[in-house]
C-alpha cells in the first residue's frame, strides 16, 4: 500500500467514515469545505491519528498546519518531509 493509500485508510478509520471507501477519497480534492466536507474536530482527530502513525512533529501555526492538511496529496508530501528531514 503506497503512502497515499494509506493515508485515505487513517481518514477513514481514525473518522469512523463507513460510508465511504479509499475510492471516494481523491488525493487531490480538498478534504475540508468543498470537498470531503471533514470539519474541525475531525482536523484535530485526524492530526492525532497522523502524529501517532507517523510520529509527526506538526506546527504551532494553524495556517501552516491548515495547508499540510489540505489534502492526501499535502499530507502525504509532509509525512515525506518529515521523514527525510
């Protein structure tokens, strides 16, 4: 399972999403708002989930934090910076 697969797996099971499949979840469509329509708290349980998984070290900054969480695609290109870095 590659890094954006897997990410889309945490989504759904760290949200409890059982309506939806890691089919339903594009990388590159926005995961808040428009998109996916996840909200705050999920933010929040979804950085959790991340940091735990992936032993992520995320920001201070809300608005930074807010763009790696944009999308799969963003987050999985922070797991890979923090990860190599």
């Amino acid at each position: 399972m590659d890094l954006e697969e897997k990410i889309k797996q945490i989504i759904i099971d760290s949200l409890e999403l059982e309506d939806i499949s890691k089919e339903d979840i594009k990388t590159e469509e926005p995961l808040f708002g428009e998109g996916l329509g996840l909200d705050s708290i999920d933010a929040l349980e979804l950085g959790m989930a991340l940091k735990k998984e992936f032993n992520l070290t995320l920001s201070k900054n809300k608005s930074e934090n807010k763009k790696y969480f944009y999308s799969v695609k963003t987050i999985a290109d922070f797991v890979r910076s923090q990860q190599n870095g």
